[in-house]
C-alpha cells in the first residue's frame, strides 16, 4: 500500500463543516467576512482583492478578483480595470520574491463549464508560480496531485511579500492593503 503524507490535511479533517457553507458567491461572501486570514485573502486594493486557492494547483496560486459581481470584463469600469491590472502586477511581484519561482502562469476560465471553471458569473484571475521540473508523475500515474505546501505557509510567504511592496499600507491583522496611483504611467 502506498502512503501520502500530509499531516497539514488534520486542519481540514477536524473542520467544522458549516464554517465551509457560503450562502452566494464566495467571491462576495468571503471579503465581506471581518476574517481576511481566514478566508485566505492576502492583499487588498481599491476594487479588487488577492486570495489563496482552496485547490491549488501549486504552491502560492492565488486569484486575483474585482469586487463587483460580474462574469463580463465589460461591465467594469476603467477604474476598475485598471486597478485589477495593478493588482495582478502586484501580486506577480509578491509571487517572485515570496517564492522564486521560474515563472508564472496566468490564466482566466470564460465561458463558464466549458472553459473549465467553477464560479463562472465572477470574473477572477489566476496566477500560479511554476518552476522547472515542478511536475512529476504522480498526476500521470496515479491520478494525484501532491501539493508541497500547508496554504497557511503559502499565505505567511504572500503576506510578508505583499507588505514589503512600495504600494502596501498597513495589513498587521488582515489583509495588506494596497494603494495605486490614478495614473496608468505610474
């Protein structure tokens, strides 16, 4: 019998599964929360915010999300645009210097089911940091994935990124807060 070791899973284990339930969207319920670490929200700007992946892909994938509830990019405004654009730069500079990796993919499922994801009337970004050599045969020939890292270190490493950028403010408690200028130059 083969065995996979992830003592960081008796977290999930132990839960109190109506702690899990989100009544809506979980990309409006959970910044709305007072539980920025709890809900895994790392970073947080004008109209936008960064957040762990429940499921990663990788260790330190996050998703970058506007506030508004919306599954068109048009319905945003250009305030709102931009500030999302800033924030996955922002969050792309956390990424490298939290993890180092080789590179990052980044990536959006439109189109709902078809296009792969599962909340699909609430745009949201991914970003994955990749390194050379960083899959392995385990998804191939068993049908797993091995993550390397508790989310709880992901979010410690994007938390302290995150707080050393020029354009964080504050986020002792919570979230960092980040703070744009309105040029798009800038």
């Amino acid at each position: 019998m083969d065995q996979l070791f992830a003592p960081w899973r008796i977290d999930w284990v132990e839960r109190d599964p109506e702690d899990d339930e989100i009544d809506g969207c979980p990309f409006c319920v959970l910044p709305e929360r007072d539980a920025d670490r709890e809900s895994r929200i790392v970073a947080r700007s004008e109209h936008s915010f960064v957040i762990l992946n429940n499921a990663p892909y990788a260790p330190g994938h996050v998703m970058v999300i506007p506030d508004r509830h919306t599954g068109e990019w048009a319905d945003l405004t250009d305030a709102e645009l931009l500030d999302h654009a800033k924030l996955k730069v922002a969050a792309i500079d956390a990424l490298e210097a939290g993890f180092d990796p080789s590179g990052v993919n980044a990536g959006e499922n439109l189109g709902g089911a078809a296009a792969g994801g599962s909340i699909d009337d609430h745009l949201h970004t991914h970003l994955i940091p990749r390194w050379e050599g960083d899959t392995n045969f385990m998804p191939i020939v068993s049908d797993t994935k091995v993550i390397v890292e508790a989310l709880e270190a992901s979010y410690e490493k994007l938390h302290e990124a995150f707080a050393a950028l020029e354009s964080a403010d504050g986020g002792e408690t919570g979230a960092v807060e980040l703070r744009f200028s309105a040029s798009a130059g800038q």
